[in-house]
C-alpha cells in the first residue's frame, strides 16, 4: 500500500504542477493557481499519516516505509526549487516572460550553483533521517527497526557522495571554452580592429 500511495503522491505532484501553471498562464487565475500549488504539500502530508498509521496496525517495518521517508525528503528539500524553475518556463512559452537564465555552467559561480544543490541534499537528508528516527522511536523494541536504520545510512551516503560531487567544481573549475592563451576575449577590440580605425605603424609608434 505504501509503494502504491508514493507513486500516487508523485504522481499527483505532477498533475498538481501542471494544472496550476496551466491555470495561471493559460485561464490567467492567479489566485486559483495559487491554492492548486499549494496543495502540494499536503501529498506529503498524507503520506506520511498513511505511514505512520500502517505502522501503527502492527506492520513491520520494511524498505516502503524507508522509501517513503526518503520520498517526502526529496519533495520538501527540492519540490519548491522544481515548481519555480518550471514556473520560469511556463511563463516564458505561455505568457511571453523573458526566458529564464539557466544555471552557471563554468567557474566559481558553477560552483557556488552546485553547493547550493548539495544544501539541498542535505535538508533532504536531515528531513528523511528524522522521520526514519521518529519511525525507529515509534516502533521501540516491540519490532526491527534494521531496514529504518538502513536508509538512514542511505540518506546520509547521498548527501555525502553529492558533496563530494559538488566539491570537485570548487576544486577543479570549470573553464569556459575560448582562446585559452590569450588574456584578451577574441571580439575584444584589441583583437579585431573596427574597420574604420587605422592602427599606427610600428614606426610610428616608436616616434610616439
């Protein structure tokens, strides 16, 4: 039931999304597209009662109720980035907006973009360890908390393996493409001349 109850939480994330967006650009409802966003968190919501009640009933606890913990982390920690980068998009196909400035792709702003995300691992690991612990609490002694513990491991392993991920672009930045051995940009007018500037002659320069 709860493997059935997550795909169905995930799939109504989905359909939440795009019923608002559509709502709000395409029926301009602003108030409307509003209150259909914020219905998604109440997906987490049920989830976590529907965990907390099947193992209430005596069920023991298995990898679904880890998988679950792990779910309503994702969500909480990347659902808001996800609903406004989608949101930048809609807004640019459907309502004729700017279009949206994608992430830095070279150097130490690519960096600082990647550690960003990794925070966000993080607060998606904290939200899953905490409710595994507060499931390993509810259970006690009376049941094996073993797969709990698990995917509390797993989390953290997570968290960790993408901060070493986003550590290599601090590390090691990335370079944008270009004329590596030149200090100057190849349209910089130091490098092309503007067609109706005549540069003066080495002799000349000399005199000068």
């Amino acid at each position: 039931m709860i493997v059935a109850l997550i795909v169905v939480c995930e799939v109504g994330f989905w359909v939440l999304l795009a019923l608002g967006l559509a709502v709000r650009y395409a029926l301009k409802r602003r108030r409307l597209s509003v209150a259909l966003l914020l219905c998604e968190p109440l997906l987490e919501l049920v989830l976590f009662v529907a965990t907390a009640i099947d193992l209430r009933n005596g069920a023991e606890p298995g990898w679904e109720h880890g998988l679950a913990a792990l779910y309503i982390g994702f969500t909480v920690a990347y659902g808001p980035y996800t609903i406004r980068w989608l949101d930048g998009h809609a807004a640019h196909r459907l309502a004729g907006a700017p279009k949206p400035v994608g992430p830095p792709r070279y150097g130490l702003a690519r960096a600082a973009h990647e550690g960003r995300l990794w925070l966000r691992t993080v607060l998606a690991a904290a939200v899953a360890c905490a409710l595994l612990q507060g499931a390993v609490w509810y259970v006690g002694d009376d049941g094996d908390a073993s797969s709990l513990r698990s995917f509390q491991w797993t989390a953290l392993r997570v968290a960790g393996i993408h901060g070493v991920i986003a550590l290599t672009y601090l590390v090691w930045p990335k370079k944008a493409p270009g004329n590596a051995g030149s200090a100057l940009p190849a349209r910089d007018p130091e490098h092309v001349p503007h067609p109706g500037v005549r540069r003066p002659r080495e002799d000349e320069q000399q005199v000068r």
